[in-house]
C-alpha cells in the first residue's frame, strides 16, 4: 500500500479539522479540532518516512514527538485561557462570549 | 551551542525566573524589566561578531550536542532580521519597565518577552524546516499568553482564544507543508531542499505543498483572507506587546515565505508568485480601507499593519533582487514605524486611559513630546520623502515598474495616498484647540517611556534622511538568498 492511501486520509482529517474550527461554539471542542489538525499533520510525516523501502527515517519520528510536545504546550495555554473565560463569563460559548463582551 | 546571540538569550531566558524571585523579594518590579532590557542589549552587541562571520562568507554550522543534532544556518539575511528584532525588543524592554511597573506579575511578563524574542531570532537563524517549526512554536505559545496580559481582563482573554485558534491552525498547516516537502525531498534543509528542488520540473505534490505553505504562513503574515485575529489580538495587547507583534512577529511569517520561496518553491515560481501578487493587492486594500472605519486607535494601527504586509508581499511577489530589498528595507522600516507609533499611542492611553481616538482631542498642548513623535512616526507611515518609510516604498514602487507590473507600482502608490486620510485624521484630532475631559490636567509620559521613543523617532529620521547603511545590508541579504541555489551547486 503506498503512501497516497495514507495521505488521502491525512487531508481528510485535515478537512474535519478545519470544519470542527469553523463550525463548533465551544471552546473545548475547538481545541480538540486544533489537536485533530495537528495530528493530521504527524500522521503525514510517520507515513512519508518509509520512502526507501525497508528503512525507516528517524528524522521524521523525531519531529513527531516533538511535535506532540509542542502540541500538548499550545493545548496548556488554550485550556488555561478557556477556564480564564468561564470564570469572567460563567459560559464556554465562544458567540455568547461576543454578545456578553457587547 | 547554536550562534552566539541566540545561545545568549536562550540563556538569559532559562535564567530570567531567578531575576523574577528576586524582584518579588525586593518587592521592584523594575529589576526583572532592567534585567530583560540588559540581556536583550547583551544578544543586539553579540550579533556584530556573527555579521563579521556572515560578510566574509561563514554561512552555515551544524551543531551536534549528544543525541540532538540541530542545523543553523546564519547569512545576511538572518542576521539582518534578528538585529531589527533585538532593536525592537530592547525599546519595548526599556518601555515595559515603566509601563508595567503597577502590575504584580510583570517578572513573569518579562520571561515570556524574551522567549518570545528568542522564538523569533531562533527562526531566522534555523538552517532547516525541523529546527524553524521548534523556535516558530516557542514564538507562537509566549505570544498568545502575552496578548491575554492586559490589565483589566475584558476581552484580551477572547482575543487572545481567537489568535490561538487561528494560529494553532496555522501551525498545523506549516507541519503539513512541511512534511509534504520532506516526503518528496527526504531533507529538510533549506540547501537540501534547494538541490532537490532547484532545477527539476513541477510535480502535482510541489503545488500542493506550496498551497498548503502559503496558507500555513499567511495566517501568522495576515494575508488577507486569513487576517481575521490580527486587528483583536494587537488592540488588546499591552502596548510594547502590540509594538513587538505589528513590528516583527508578523514579519517573521513573510521571512518564511520568502525562504521557502526561493529553495523549495523554485520550480513552481511562475505560478505561485502570481498568486501572491493578486493576495498581495487585495491585502493592502483590505488594510488601508478598514482603519477608515475605526474608532479605536489601536485597532486603526493594527489594520494598517495589513496594509504594510500588503506592500512586503508586493515586494515579494516581484521577486527580482530590487523588489526583495524593498521587502527587507520595509521591514525593517516598519519595525521603526510602528513600533514608534504603537508607543505613543500606549503612552497616551496609559495616561488618559480611553483607546477612542475621539477622546484623544487637544493632546498635543498636553503631552508635546508623544504628540510630535506620533506625528512623525504616522507621516513616516504614510511615506513621507524625508522620512524611512518613502525610501522603501519607493524602492518596491521602481522595482515593480523595472518588472513591467505598472499596475502593481499604481495600486502601491494609491494605496500610500489611501492610508494618508486616516492617518491624517489622528493627527487632526491630536491637534485640537478644544481639550476633552479625559485630558484635561494630564501631563507627558515618564521618561522611560520617552526614552524609546526617542530613539525610534530619532532612527526613522536618520534613517530616512541617510538610508545608505541598511540599504547596503538589505541589498547583500537579498543578493544572499536569491543566489542560494548557485552557492549550493558552486
């Protein structure tokens, strides 16, 4: 199986990704749709580092698992301001939150 | 371990928590701020060995420390770009000292300011795509936790959600760019990917890959479909924190752009920088007509930012070596400009306390000193001839006519007369003869906040007035990245 199957597969994550941003009012689940881009973007680089068939690049595993490191710091910082948002508005909807700032 | 500067203020970032214990002991502030303000100044000086390594031709190091193998690679360009940031950085350094001397935990401000500057310095220099994404993030985290800082809550917590959103998005994009690019090329250095790519033809997967880049930067250079966070997360920013992010930190995304664009990106040129000339325009028009409608001054400096990203991508999308000076010459005159510009505005709302320009009426004959350096900073905007901006206005204006694109040189031109109006309408106001409440009985800003602005101000003149030096750098840093594939083939 090469690796077109797998980057069919990565674009579509990307695409729910995208849709869960555009689409979601909470606030949580925007971030799981963030976690959900990111993700597709590692399964991009595991899938393309078996270029040479019957070798495996470590450089691509290597920048997956910083890049789960980066990502879990992005999540820290958006969980912390999420519940910096639920203490001053008492609500996770990111349009309630427009209105109640007025 | 990497280059000297930026080891200096990796250092001084990992040690800036000691600093912080010990203003909280001291019960002063200003110690943690002073002690930003002197590493930052430390890293500007220690570039001027690396400029010396980077004019006789050292270019690249790879730096190899146990199991972590990284790749640096520092030409004009990059030294260039990280003397505009350090620059930038010392004067907001300088400014936060008095402007966040009232709040309680500015040690921890001043910590994630110098991760975010070296975030910024790291990216410039980082010799592949790997090493650019790892400083990229550094930049991105500390400066979403930055725009929430702001006194007073309100909606700098809502801004600063949507900037991460955006941006978060936009990282994942780049990582999706960037992996595309490794599948094809199965290196990530820009010298390797410019022998992979520079002389071959154009497959499906290049073009994707280009799409998906351009996307993933444009988000953090604002280009104009994707502009949405800007004008939220630089109006609800302290002020020296909306300075640094209109000044350099968007610029850092047309720095990628560009070196992508003339490694990885060579055989599809033709078709991509045409792309980037038609977003180009429409960003700028975006960014000149939306301030017309803003009541607000820091959200009307944070839509001209569009409008000045809208010129940098013209300059690029040229392409030739007079256009990317243009480019590189403007960024480092809109660090001036804006940074100038966004510190007085801070200074004025730091003491009158309102952002409505309507409240700003009469200031002049109040605060004289932040008034004319405004003045200066908004004619420099506009393009003034005797000031910085014109210079490098004119110089992507004569590229764009040296290139046939006349079209493209008239929609620059317009576009600076476009901006004059709203720019000439804060100064209107400023000038008032009638004072409003809000300025009655203020007086001008502490000196330490006059202090960088001044020498901003001063700098936009001298540099507008004597262009020769930056030019010359702008010019050899454009010449170094253009001829990057013939140094790697020799």
């Amino acid at each position: 199986m090469g690796p077109s199957y797998y980057l069919a597969f990565v674009f579509a994550l990307w695409a729910v990704g995208i849709y869960c941003l555009a689409t979601k009012r909470n606030m949580l689940r925007m971030i799981f749709g963030l976690e959900i881009m990111i993700n597709a973007a590692n399964l991009s680089f595991i899938s393309l580092a078996t270029g040479v068939p019957g070798f495996v690049d470590p450089l691509a595993h290597s920048i997956v698992i910083v890049s789960i490191g980066l990502s879990g710091g992005v999540s820290a910082v958006a969980i912390t301001l999420v519940v910096y948002a639920y203490r001053q508005y008492g609500t996770l909807d990111i349009r309630e939150l427009k209105r109640l700032r007025g | 371990m990497f280059a000297l500067p930026l080891d200096l203020l990796l250092l001084f970032t990992a040690l800036s928590p000691l600093a912080g214990i010990l203003a909280a002991r001291m019960r002063r502030n200003a110690i943690s701020g002073v002690y930003s303000a002197a590493a930052l100044a430390a890293a500007a000086v220690s570039i001027y060995p690396v400029y010396q390594g980077a004019s006789a031709g050292a270019v690249s190091s790879i730096v190899n420390v146990g199991a972590f193998t990284s790749y640096m690679r520092v030409d004009m360009l990059a030294v260039a770009m990280s003397a505009v940031f350090l620059m930038l950085g010392v004067a907001a350094a300088v400014y936060s000292i008095s402007y966040m001397s009232k709040e309680r935990s500015s040690p921890l401000y001043y910590s994630l300011l110098l991760s975010m500057i070296s975030g910024m310095v790291g990216v410039v220099y980082s010799g592949d795509l790997f090493t650019l994404f790892v400083f990229w993030e550094m930049m991105c985290i500390s400066s979403y936790v930055l725009v929430a800082f702001s006194r007073g809550g309100g909606d700098s917590v809502e801004a600063a959600f949507k900037y991460l959103v955006m941006s978060g998005a936009g990282s994942a994009t780049i990582l999706l760019g960037i992996s595309l690019l490794y599948g094809m090329s199965g290196t990530l250095s820009f010298e390797g990917l410019a022998l992979a790519f520079g002389r071959s033809e154009p497959s499906l997967w290049i073009y994707v890959a280009s799409i998906v880049s351009l996307i993933g930067f444009g988000v953090k250079a604002a280009v104009v479909p994707l502009h949405t966070w800007l004008p939220d997360a630089h109006s609800a920013a302290p002020s020296p924190i909306s300075a640094l992010l209109s000044g350099v930190v968007i610029e850092v995304g047309i720095y990628a752009l560009c070196r992508l664009c003339f490694t990885a990106f060579l055989p599809v040129q033709p078709q991509w920088l045409p792309i980037v000339m038609v977003l180009s325009v429409v960003t700028m028009v975006v960014g000149n007509v939306m301030p017309l409608l803003q009541g607000d001054v820091k959200r009307l400096l944070a839509y001209s930012s569009i409008g000045h990203m809208g010129y940098m991508l013209a300059g690029l999308s040229i392409g030739t070596q007079l256009a990317l000076t243009g480019t590189f010459l403007h960024i480092f005159n809109h660090a001036l400009m804006k940074g100038a510009a966004f510190l007085c505005v801070g200074a004025i709302i730091y003491r009158i306390g309102s952002r409505q320009i309507g409240d700003m009426s009469g200031i002049a004959r109040r605060m004289p000193i932040t008034a004319t350096a405004l003045a200066i900073s908004l004619f420099a905007l506009i393009g003034m001839p005797p000031l910085n901006g014109f210079i490098s206005e004119l110089t992507i204006v004569t590229a764009a006519f040296q290139s046939d694109l006349v079209w493209l040189g008239i929609a620059v031109i317009l576009n600076s007369v476009l901006s004059a109006s709203y720019y000439l309408r804060v100064i209107r106001v400023m000038l008032q003869p009638t004072a409003s409440e809000a300025v009655q009985g203020t007086k001008d800003a502490p000196w330490l906040m006059l202090l960088p602005i001044c020498a901003l101000v001063g700098m936009i003149v001298i540099f507008g007035l004597w262009p020769d030096p930056v030019m010359d750098l702008m010019q050899r840093s454009a010449a170094g990245l253009i001829t990057l594939l013939s140094q790697v083939t020799g």
